[in-house]
C-alpha cells in the first residue's frame, strides 16, 4: 500500500506538470517580399483555425485585408497537431539563410501555463535538407487549412501564402460539372522544361469541354506553348485568363505584316529568326492565321463565359 501511495503522489505532480506545458494554440506568421503578410491562429480548446491576412502600412499600423475563423472537427487535426508536438523549442530558437529576397515564417507555440516559445526561419530554402522538418510542419498546415476552410475567398489567403513555400503543380479541380481546373500557383519556363503541366493536360478527358482557369499564373513562354498545342488546335480544353495573349496576339499581327513583306529578302527573313515569334508562327502558319482572325473577344474568354457554353 505504501508502495501504490508513492507511485500516486509520484505520478499526480508530473500528470499535473504535463498538462500544463501542454499546448493550448499554435499561431503560424508568413511574410514574403512584396506580399501581404498572412497570420493563422489554431485554437485547440475552441477546435478555430482563424486566417488573417493584412498589408503593413505604418510601423503600429495595418490594414486588414481577411480575417474570417473556422471550426474544426478533432479528426481533421489530428495529424497536424501530432506534427505540431514534434520538437516544440524551450525558448527562441532561429534559422536563416542569407539570399536577396525576404520571407520566412513563425510559429508560435502558447502553453496553459502562460509559456510561450516560437520557432523563426527566415529565407528558408526547399531545397536545402536544413529545413525539411520545418517544411513538413508547413505542407502539413496547409493540408489541414484546406480541408477546412471552403469559401473561395478563404482559399484565396492561403494560395497567396503557401504560393512560395509550395513544390509540385499548383492546379486544384474547382468543379466537376463542368470540368474546371484553377492554376492557382505561378508556372514558369515552358514546355521544354521538365515539369508536369503538359502531361496533366494530355491526361484530361477528351471527350468533353474542360475549362482551364490560368489565373495569370503561367509565364509568357508557356502561354505561346498552350496556344499551339492546343487553342489553334480546337483542343477540347478552354483556356481563360491568359493575358500574356493579348500581347501575342500583338506580335504575332505584326510579325505576319513583315513575314510576308521580307518573303524574298534572305537577310531580313534571317533577322526574324531571331524571335521567338518567328517558330511560333511557322509552326502551323494556317493555324495562327485563323486563330489571329478570332474577334478579339474570344481570344480573351472569361472563366464565367466558358462555364455558361462549356457542357
């Protein structure tokens, strides 16, 4: 009995002590050169993810831009907050890289017991194994905020945020009837890298209109690319948002102009080859022709346009 008595008062204190240094909210800081600042506090009494995004103004002034809370079901985070507990700092402890951008991101650690720690890493690098612990509990975050928060403006502030943290393809489905797809990241380079962008696109379906929303986010290389592969091809896919086009379309008129005026003139025909406007539209003259004879309306479709005709 005396044996079972000690254990007890042995036991109590530390249960107590444990549940004390317990975590009690989880507060992740993102900044990025030139972007808004983006805050996301986890409750884990109230089961609340709240998502603030502001733009600093003055040094004891921001404007806020988002700042919405939602709840959360324990099932949803259970692998992140197991992430979380994951070599939680005693104090302060600091990473950095030194590169010319900044960004980097806190996460703050509050304890029942009114402790707080945090870890800060500025300029961190995806490629660098010095951070791979910090990136998973960041990957992690952003697969639990997803699945909680729904509202397109609320999806919204977190691409803005995991945006430069982010590896793979940024292109999420949007919408099964009609078949939509956003790309919600920037692309860059074209079809000649190494990437996964063309073979996403050959697998879609190819027996129905799927509508591509590019959001702007694919570099001007890429946007010549998908205008010959598949737009003067009368592909299935619908591509909109593109703006880079209009100014394809641009150079494209005025380089047909002086294609056809420097026919017979080997020394200014050698000076087109220069361009890349010039492989451009000598890979399918026909094609480029009829697409540049396209009202200038439906070179540049909106995404609400496609989904009215897209079925």
């Amino acid at each position: 009995m005396k044996k079972v008595l000690i254990l007890f008062l042995t036991i109590v204190p530390y249960c107590i002590i444990a549940q004390e240094n317990s975590i009690e909210k989880v507060v992740l800081e993102f900044k990025y050169f030139k972007s808004a600042d983006t805050e996301y506090r986890i409750d884990y009494k109230k089961n609340e993810l709240t998502c603030i995004m502001k733009y600093q103004i003055h040094k004891n002034r921001d404007t806020i831009l988002f700042n919405k809370t939602y709840k959360f079901t324990n099932e949803q985070f259970e692998k992140l907050k197991r992430e979380l507990a994951q070599d939680i700092p005693n104090s302060i402890v600091k990473k950095s890289e030194l590169v010319l951008d900044g960004g980097g991101f806190v996460i703050n650690y509050y304890r029942k017991n009114k402790k707080s720690s945090k870890l800060i890493v500025s300029n961190p690098s995806r490629e660098s194994e010095k951070y791979i612990q910090e990136f998973k509990k960041i990957d992690n975050f952003f697969d639990f905020a997803y699945s909680v928060v729904t509202d397109s403006s609320g999806i919204e502030t977190l691409d803005e945020t995991y945006r430069p943290y982010f590896t793979g393809l940024p292109i999420r489905k949007v919408s099964e009837n009609p078949l939509e797809y956003k790309i919600w990241g920037n692309i860059s380079g074209n079809s000649k890298w190494e990437n996964n962008l063309i073979p996403f696109l050959e697998n879609l379906p190819k027996d129905k209109c799927v509508i591509i929303d590019c959001n702007n986010q694919l570099s001007y290389a890429w946007q010549e690319d998908i205008l010959k592969l598949y737009i003067i091809k009368n592909s299935n896919l619908r591509f909109a948002n593109n703006s880079y086009l209009k100014y394809t379309r641009e150079s494209l008129l005025e380089f047909r102009e002086n294609f056809k005026k420097y026919q017979r003139d080997e020394e200014k025909l050698n000076e087109l080859k220069r361009y890349t406007t010039y492989y451009l539209y000598t890979s399918d003259p026909e094609g480029i022709d009829k697409w540049l004879e396209l009202p200038e309306s439906l070179i540049s479709t909106r995404v609400e346009e496609y989904r009215e005709t897209c079925r």
